[in-house]
C-alpha cells in the first residue's frame, strides 16, 4: 500500500518514493512467535575493584583477577603485588596460610556500592602457587618440564598452573566456605564462578591444554564439594584460535591454539559440568572481516554447539565487546583500544544484538562489555533494552536495496498484552563503512484486531545528525580538531586536539534522536489469508542508521484520571527499590519485595525508592501487608532521608516473626517526616539475617483531600492522553492531543489558551479544557470543494473569505487573539506572513498568509 501526504502551506507537490525492500512478521501467526526478548547488555567487567564501582543502574559487575595473582611496576620493571593475595607460602612452617580480608574487601567494596556482583572470576593464581618451581633462564630452549624465567610474570601477573595442585584444591574449598560463611549460601549460589580469562592467551596462560583441563577439573570438583549447586564455567578464545599462527610455543613445545575440544571432550568423559562458556569478540569497524556479524555465530559458537559432546544446557556469552578502531591507540595515551564513537558503532551493537536474540534458542545470554559508567549515553542499547519482555517475532525481508551490500533487516516484538508492538529497523553495511543514500523500506505486520482498528504510533530516526560526535565534526573548521594519526571515528575525549576538546566541552547537540508525536493509522485487509488485519508504512533509513515504531491501540493509549493512587504490589511496580546500603539483596520475583539481610559489617541494610514525587498534604495512612523471617521484629522506615543516613522520628513497625502475611495500617499525619514533597521513602532494620517479604505498600489519601475536577473535552477528529476525571490540587499533568490522519491540532481554549502540544499544567482549580483539531485542506480542496469554506487559503493579499456569514475569532500561532468580527471576510492585511488560527462556531481552520 502507498502512502500519499500532501502539505498545504509551503509545498503544493509530493514525492512518492517507491520502497524497494520489504520487511514484515505476522503477529498472528504462533510459529513467527520466538523468545521473549531479555536484557543481554546487563554486565559490566571491572578488575578486583578497591573502591567499589560505579555503573550505570540495572546494570551488574564482572569482576577478574579476585585471587591475587597480579602485578605493580616498581622502578619500571614488574613484580609481583602480594597485597591482594588470600593465599601465602609460608616457607619456615612449609604450609599455605590463608587471609581472605583483601578478597571480602574487595566483594563489599561492589556490594556496598549497590551494586549485584553477578561473577567473580577465578583466573591469575595466587602467587602462593609458583612455590615449588625450577625457572631456567630465557636463553635457553625449553626442556619440556620448566618455564622460563621471562614466564614467571606476565602482564597480567601469574599466568602459570598451580605447582601444587592438592594445595590449590584445598585453598579453593577453603574459599567457598569462606564466602557461604560472609554472605550466605542464597547469595554465593546467585553468583557465577568463571575459570580462566582467554585462557589460550599465553599471557593469561602459559601452561598447555592438558594442564588447564586438568586447573578447571580441581576448581569445578572443589567448588562443588562445598556448593553441589553453584554455576561455574570458563572463558576462552573463539574456537579456530592459533596464536601467531604457531611461531611462539608453550614449555613443551606446543603452538598456543584453542582448547575447546579437548574440554569438552574431557568434560563430557569425565562427569564435568561448565554452566556457562565464554569468549571474546571486539569488533574492530576498519576491518571489513570483523564487520561480517551475520556469521559470528557460527564462527564463535556454532563449533561449541556442533560437537557432539557438548552441554546443551550451558549458557553461552560473549565475556568482552566492544565495537573498536584498533587494539592499541597510534601513539600510548594512558588508554587501551580506541573505541568506535560514530553510527558504525551503534549499528554494529544493534546488528550484534539481533543476532544474539535470532540465536538464542541456542543458549546465546550475556554480552559484557567495560566500561558503563554512569554519565555516558548507551545509545542504540538502551532503544533495544526498551523492548525487553516482549516476544520477539521472526521477520521476512524481501526485494532489493539500492545498494546491494546494505543489510536492511528489523527488530519486530509484541507485549504480552497484544495491545503495544515494537519494529526497530536498521541500515548496515558489512563490505564499506561509507554512508550512501537512504534506503526506502516498507514495513508491515498483521495484529489480531478487525479491519478499521484505528493503531497509534510515532517514530524516531538515529542518523549521521542524531550522532552527537559526527554533528559536532561538521562545524569542524579548517585547521582541524582531531589529533595527527587519530582516527576521527574514535571516541572524542581521545581523538580530539586541544581545540577540539574545547569546542566539545561548550557543544550543545540540536538534532538528538527524538520521538515524534503520536499519529494514528487504520488497520486495513490482510494480503494473507488468516484472522485480524495488517499495518503498511512506507520509511526511509539511513544508512548506517535506525527508525524504532512504537504503536499502541487506542484502550491502552489513554489514562484514567483519578485521584492519584500510590500503591506497589506487582514485580513491575516493587522493581525501583534498590538497596541502599551493604548488607541488602532485593529480589522482585512472583508480584512480591522480598528483602533480604545479610551479613556485611553495616548495621542497619537499607531499600530505597526515589523519584516518588508524593505530595504529602494528600496521604494519611501506610497500609502495608507482609511477613517477617528476619531475626527482629522492629522494621524501620523513613522519608526524605538520602542515601544511608538516618534521622529521628522514623517510624518502626513491629511485625512478628515467622508468621504468614498480617496486613498493618500506621497513621502517617502526624510523622514528622511526612513534610512536603516525598520523593524518597527507605525500609530498614537491624539484622543480617532472614527476609522481610511485602505483598503490597499503599500510601492511603486522606478522606478531606482537596479534589478537583478537570473536564476534557475535543473538537474534530483526534485522541486525548487522557480521560476527563478527578485530581487531587497539586497533581502536574502533561496533556497530549493526537490528530486523526488527515487531522492537525489546532490549539487548547477554555481554561487553557494554548497551541502547545503537548502542554505541561499544575491543577490548582477546577479545570475545563478544550482541544480543537482542524481538518487538513489541500489546494485542490480550497479551490475545487463546493463545501469548502474559507477561500483563498493561503492567501498573498492576507484577505480571506467564508462561504457564509460566521462569527469569527482569529488567533496569532502563540494562542493569543488577535481579531474577532461576524460576516464572510477576514482581513489579514496589517498582519505579517504566517500562520494563523480561525474558529467560526462550527469549525477551525489555520490561515496561511504569504
């Protein structure tokens, strides 16, 4: 189906461009139903942090290196650093002692930065663990038995197996106790165990195959000696690695290649369970090879997966990501690999995600990446993460791009309600990272609702000029902002010379992806046979580009306006609580807030909820319904208290202990700390043990609360956001008016006089508002229509007139009147050029002026 929009004001022609590829799904048909979409982007790797972490929220932490092992530079030269050692060698006694407290620093460093530690990685031993071996020196031709003495300390640290592999064995079991001991059992098996960092990395590990089956068999049988249940895997280099294609080799001569098939050969023969693997893939955008993501999977996985022996219900990850410009910079920094910062990176995490969920029937299930930190953008991840929970649908692409090497494809998903769908299509290119013409794409799908279904829907567009870098290169003025040998597609804090960066620090980005407004579209007859109808719209992309369409039926668009209720009591509404001190695990599981309290050093764990914006004038009562398996029966709770401070005047709830759900209702208006605008409310107790389980919270208003009444109502063809209805005084409220097509919105009257859409207000008073949409008129309508009723429009003299005699009122596009008469001519003369508003009684029309 074709789309025909005609402009009336400054374009009196259209363009049909004819789409040349076709992409849809059919929401109807249950063999297209895949996956419900999950949040594959939610880890973050950091090494043995000392100061806690900061990451953006929802995000979790990777952490490497926790058993010692590493290095320091002292006077230029490596050595080893034992200060994070829970294992040393004590020679005069010959035994191994254990200090585990930089190991559970370091763990409550993460936890008390509210922060879920989701693995801790088990890679560079102890140094504890090179007692025992003979170095010869570097000179020397191996012998088959010794390491060299270059060998004993790598970049990385200790990368040689464990000497004494009894020892290891019992120092790992010690370890595990020590954690179940700290944290608790529930909290360690919520962690995974991973062996190994690219383990045939000869800088992460210089022992051979056999001896690094032979580590992962005494850390997978020690761990689960103590924990039968906990989740423990590894992490290699893609299955068809050969390092240096075989011109280095390890102490008995072998080259350092893949280990996966003697792994999973000997796991499989040998009663060892990985839960997860992993490995390695940074994208590097100036290599055409590495751009090639439709084959990742079967060149990263797919080897795994075929083998016959292999763990079919093993999780697979991707444990480090990054779309790149190089490994190393051009010229040393203090960084690492240079970062991609222009739209090829956002297509490529966008193209790489897709793959992940076209795989993940396969197991496919975690991407980590470093970095993501708080303050940085997460661009097209954060798009794809808006569409977790909805069922992905397989999606048909058809025709023939423009250009042939454009890989146009979508992302379609539906909500389990059938009443909100998702399309995210994309533009990439695998074969030249040069930006060509837009692509014209036509996307369609068929819903389960009856022909005539008025759907909702608005769009938005990432592109060259929605790239903040790229829109800033474009002023770039002739002298040049990017550093010699730089490559300007990396990321700007390291790319950019000093005026650059001073440019960059003062630029203010006027194209940001945005959503447009809200417009509607009708439902149409299938070109398939089956039940319900389809949607057509016709697009462009850009290349190297994205549009995500939300739509949404019209029942599920529009909001109740009530009194406002607070009340939390499903998984959604309990999953923005977030601890708020050390000592504090949330889980928001089965429609109920289950606080854990575990051991930490901090007496009082805390959960929080911010960004509340509750108007205490209008609550009196908590209503909280819950149950107490917590050593104490006293739980706390307070307002308006930041972080983990306390203040007197909390309220304490005494619910009694281990007994089922009691409902508990605690007068609030005479608490001290219920002033003003509550934006924070904070559960705590001490104790670190047990859980308190909530079913509901509900903040009840008060019988003698002001309400008003704010009545809505509309001419012309068009939707509002919301229904007329009650409010209490106080209560901000952004009113949306969405034409019909063929519709535009012609401005608010009545208690609000305004041509802002949408408009922001404050219900102070009883409100009656009226919103107005307007008839589009094309030329044709003007002129040939005998129903027309305003001619000329547009107009050059500024004289227009109706068809009959009208009481009228023009207003200026601000919303301010600015005339009024009755009879069929309007003068517009003494007025400049532009746009004006005309109501008669029956009807508005806007008035173009040239």
């Amino acid at each position: 189906m074709k789309k025909t929009f005609t402009f009336i004001f400054s374009v009196f022609a259209f363009l049909i461009v004819q789409a040349q590829v076709s992409i849809s799904t059919d929401f109807t048909d249950q063999t297209k139903e895949k996956e419900e979409l999950h949040n594959i982007w939610r880890v973050a790797n950091r090494i043995s942090p000392e100061n806690g972490v900061v990451v953006r929220n929802g995000v979790d932490v990777n952490t490497v290196r926790m058993i010692g092992g590493i290095n320091k530079t002292v006077n230029g030269k490596r050595v080893p650093d034992y200060d994070y050692d829970p294992v040393r060698y004590d020679s005069v006694n010959n035994k191994y002692v254990y200090n585990f407290t930089a190991l559970l620093s370091r763990i409550n460093t993460i936890r008390n930065s509210n922060t879920k530690l989701f693995q801790i990685v088990l890679d560079q031993p102890s140094w504890a663990f090179q007692h025992g071996y003979t170095f010869i020196p570097n000179g020397q031709s191996y012998n088959g038995t010794d390491f060299k003495e270059s060998e004993r300390i790598t970049i990385y640290g200790n990368s040689l197996p464990p000497k004494d592999r009894v020892a290891f064995r019992d120092f790992v079991k010690a370890m595990v106790q020590e954690l179940i001991d700290t944290y608790g059992e529930t909290e360690v098996l919520s962690w995974r165990f991973r062996v190994g960092s690219e383990i045939e990395t000869p800088d992460h590990w210089r022992g051979t195959k056999q001896d690094f089956i032979a580590h992962f068999q005494d850390i997978e049988q020690s761990v689960r000696a103590i924990l039968p249940e906990a989740k423990i895997g590894l992490h290699t280099r893609e299955p068809n690695f050969f390092y240096k294609n075989g011109s280095e080799t390890n102490y008995k001569g072998e080259p350092f290649a893949s280990f996966a098939d003697g792994l999973i050969e000997y796991c499989f023969n040998n009663n060892l369970r990985y839960d997860f693997w992993g490995i390695s893939d940074y994208i590097i955008v100036n290599n055409s090879r590495s751009l090639k993501l439709s084959e990742k999977f079967d060149q990263l996985f797919a080897p795994l997966t075929n083998h016959s022996k292999w763990n079919a219900n093993a999780k697979l990850d991707v444990m480090e990501y990054a779309p790149i410009i190089s490994i190393a910079p051009p010229e040393e920094d203090g960084g690492s690999f240079l970062r991609a910062a222009t739209t090829h990176a956002e297509l490529v995490d966008l193209t790489f995600s897709h793959m992940f969920y076209k795989n993940q029937n396969k197991g496919l299930d975690q991407i980590y990446r470093w970095g993501i930190r708080t303050g940085r953008n997460d661009g097209v991840i954060a798009v794809v993460n808006n569409m977790v929970g909805k069922k992905r649908y397989e999606t048909t692409v058809s025709g023939t791009p423009k250009v042939s090497s454009n890989k146009l494809d979508a992302i379609f998903a539906k909500g389990d309600a059938n009443n909100k769908f998702d399309v995210l299509v994309y533009n990439y290119n695998d074969s030249s990272l040069n930006y060509r013409d837009s692509e014209a794409v036509e996307v369609s799908f068929n819903l389960e609702v009856p022909v005539g279904t008025k759907i909702y829907y608005r769009n938005a567009l990432y592109g060259k000029e929605q790239n903040k870098f790229q829109a800033f290169l474009e002023n770039e003025p002739a002298s040049g902002w990017i550093k010699n040998r730089w490559d300007r597609k990396g990321t700007p804090e390291r790319v950019l010379n000093a005026a650059g960066l001073a440019a960059w620090a003062v630029y203010d980005h006027k194209t940001p992806y945005t959503f447009s407004k809200w417009i509607n579209i009708i439902t149409e007859a299938r070109v398939t046979s089956g039940s319900g109808s389809m949607i057509t719209l016709s697009t462009e992309i850009p290349s190297f580009g994205y549009r995500k369409f939300e739509f949404q039926i019209e029942p599920d668009f529009v909001q109740e306006l009530s009194p406002a209720k607070v009340i939390w009591t499903t998984t959604e509404d309990f999953q923005p609580f977030k601890p708020a001190s050390a000592g504090m695990v949330i889980d928001t599981e089965n429609d109920l807030l289950t606080l854990n309290f575990v051991e930490s050093g901090w007496g009082f764990p805390m959960a929080e909820i911010t960004n509340l914006k509750i108007n205490s004038d209008n609550y009196d009562t908590l209503r909280l319904r819950a149950r107490n398996t917590t050593d104490n029966v006293g739980i706390q709770m307070v307002a308006n208290v930041p972080g983990q401070d306390f203040s007197s005047g909390r309220k304490v709830v005494n619910i009694p202990l281990n007994q089922g759900f009691e409902n508990f209702e605690i007068d609030i208006s005479d608490w001290s700390l219920w002033q003003g605008i509550i934006n924070q409310f904070k559960i705590y107790s001490r104790t670190k043990t047990g859980s308190l389980i909530i079913d509901s919270i509900e903040f009840v208003p008060r019988t003698d609360a002001t309400v008003l009444n704010v009545t809505l109502t509309q001419e012309g063809e068009g939707l509002l956001n919301y229904k007329s209805g009650t409010c209490f005084a106080g209560r901000e409220l952004k009113l949306l008016a969405i034409p019909d097509e063929g519709w535009e919105f012609a401005g608010w009257t009545g208690a609000i006089v305004s041509m802002d859409n949408p408009i922001d207000i404050t219900v102070e008073t009883d409100l009656n508002i009226k919103a107005t949409f307007s008839k589009v008129l094309s030329i044709n309508d003007v002129i040939f229509n005998k129903k027309t009723t305003v001619f000329p429009n547009p107009s050059e003299t500024g004289i227009f007139r109706l068809s009959s005699e009208e009481i009228w009122e023009v207003y200026a596009i601000s919303g301010v009147k600015i005339l009024s008469g009755k009879g069929n001519q309007i003068d517009l003369s003494n007025f400049k050029q532009g746009i004006y508003l005309l109501k008669t009684e029956n009807k508005s029309f806007k008035l173009l002026k040239l």
